[in-house]
C-alpha cells in the first residue's frame, strides 16, 4: 500500500483463483469486483497438467501429477523451463479460449515462480499475452522496477497466517497502520457455505476474511484513512503501451486495447 500526501493506495487480495477483492471499499468493476488475475499454476492437489503429460515430465510426480504444494524443493529442483513454459502457455491459452479477461500473471503457492529464470519466463510470456506481472521477492520487483512499473514497497500479508479470534479487529488495526509505500494483502474470501465447508478445510479463513471485506467497519475504516485500493489495470495498461512503442512501423500489435484482456498468440508465435 502506498502512502502519499496523506493517502494510502492498498492492493486487494485474492478471491478464488486471484480476483481481487475491491468490494470491500466499494471500488472495482459495477458489480464491485475487479478482474481476476491468473495463477500459473505447476504445484496441483491431486490433478495433472494440461499440456500432454509426455511433453512435461519433469513437472510430474511418479503418479503423473503435479508436485504438491508440500514437494515445492523436489519440483523446483527438477522442473526444466521449456516444460514450464509448456504448461504455462496452456493454461493461458484455456483462459483466453474461455473467454475470461485476467489482468495479471502469478503463481500458485509459489512466490514469484519459485525461481528466477520461471518468474523471468512469466514476465516475457506476460508481455506476449499483455498481463502485468505480480512481483513479491527482490529479483521480480527489481525486474518490474527497471521497466518503470509498479510494486510493492513492503512484505504482503496472508490472511491463512492470522488468528480467526479477533480477525476483525486486527485487520482494523492493520489498516489504520498502514506504511508508506505500496503494499498488498492476499486476503481468501469465501462464503464458508456448505459445499465449501465439505472441500476446503481452511473455509474458516475465507469466510472470516469475507466477513470482514464485505463489512461497514472495512469500509469506515478504508474512508477515513484515505485508503485508494487499486489493481493490477493500470499495470496491464502500461505494458501495453510500452509494447506498442517498441513494435515496428507496420506490425499488428497482438496486444487487445486496455482494458479488454488478453489474446491467443498465432500460430507462429507458439511454435519454438
């Protein structure tokens, strides 16, 4: 969050697979919530990849799936990044035929990718499809900073690692201490219905953060801290026109225009 001439701007959090959550302060799209950004995901909790299994072996446990989130170092240590990219550009491409409209790239329980040559290769493939990138650790945010865009000044917070007791309160307080500078908080809301209650066995942290987003005191409190919360639009935006500039006279740009979401590369693009 960023705080200057006496305001705070505050990056909302995640909602489902990273939508953010503006909903809270009354900001976002009309329906109060802003676009979604999309997780690239290589850790899996019991299913596989996309792209054809014999072309990502070294993404693969020896059941044929993907590492568990609890198996990060094994997989970090034997992923080779044109499998990463593989699956990468899958998973893109399946949003972009869906129709979905992500501002963003980010990672699944892994920051920044996990390693620097995979957030590097999420960075390039972000400027292909015309997504900003989230960036938390050193590298990605120095990256991101060299092309003049935003990041984050400070750690982001995780609401999984808060008590539930008291969870209200403390995120108040939170708000109302706020420092300097960009900061983020990746906030899980949900409704703690039955369905959730039955998969998700943390459905007590999402549905306390929903409570909270959704509440009058978030709102209060965002109102009299002069609190701004953004996403990742603006990013997106400048990416897009620095693309347009670095493209040669007479070239389409495969960027859609600002705002709209993202595109499949042709053809030719996808083949390495």
């Amino acid at each position: 969050m960023h705080r200057f001439a006496g305001a705070q701007v505050a990056r909302p959090g995640e909602l489902g697979t990273d939508q953010q959550c503006s909903a809270a302060a009354g900001v976002g799209d009309r329906d109060g919530v802003a676009p979604p950004g999309l997780c690239c995901d290589t850790t899996g909790g019991g299913w596989g990849p996309l792209t054809e299994k014999q072309r990502v072996p070294s993404l693969l446990n020896r059941a044929g799936l993907l590492w568990g989130a609890d198996r990060v170092p094994e997989l970090l240590a034997r992923a080779r990044l044109e499998g990463v990219e593989l699956e990468f550009r899958r998973q893109i491409d399946v949003v972009a035929e869906a129709g979905l409209t992500p501002t963003h790239l980010d990672w699944h329980c892994l920051a920044d990718g996990g390693r620097d040559d995979i957030f590097d290769l999420t960075l390039a493939l972000a400027d292909e499809y015309g997504l900003a990138v989230r960036a938390w650790l050193d590298h990605g945010r120095q990256r991101l900073r060299e092309r003049g865009l935003p990041v984050v000044d400070h750690d982001f917070l995780d609401s999984f690692r808060l008590d539930l007791d008291g969870k209200a309160a403390r995120y108040a307080a939170l708000l109302r201490g706020l420092p300097a500078g960009l900061s983020e908080w990746a906030v899980h809301p949900g409704l703690g219905d039955c369905q959730a209650r039955a998969i998700d066995p943390g459905w007590r942290v999402r549905h306390t953060d929903y409570e909270f987003l959704v509440s009058a005191q978030a709102r209060q409190v965002v109102r009299e801290e002069q609190i701004v919360i953004t996403d990742y639009r603006q990013a997106q935006r400048t990416i897009r026109a620095q693309h347009r500039r670095q493209q040669p006279a007479g070239r389409s740009d495969r960027f859609t225009p600002a705002g709209v979401g993202i595109t499949t590369p042709t053809a030719q693009t996808r083949q390495r």
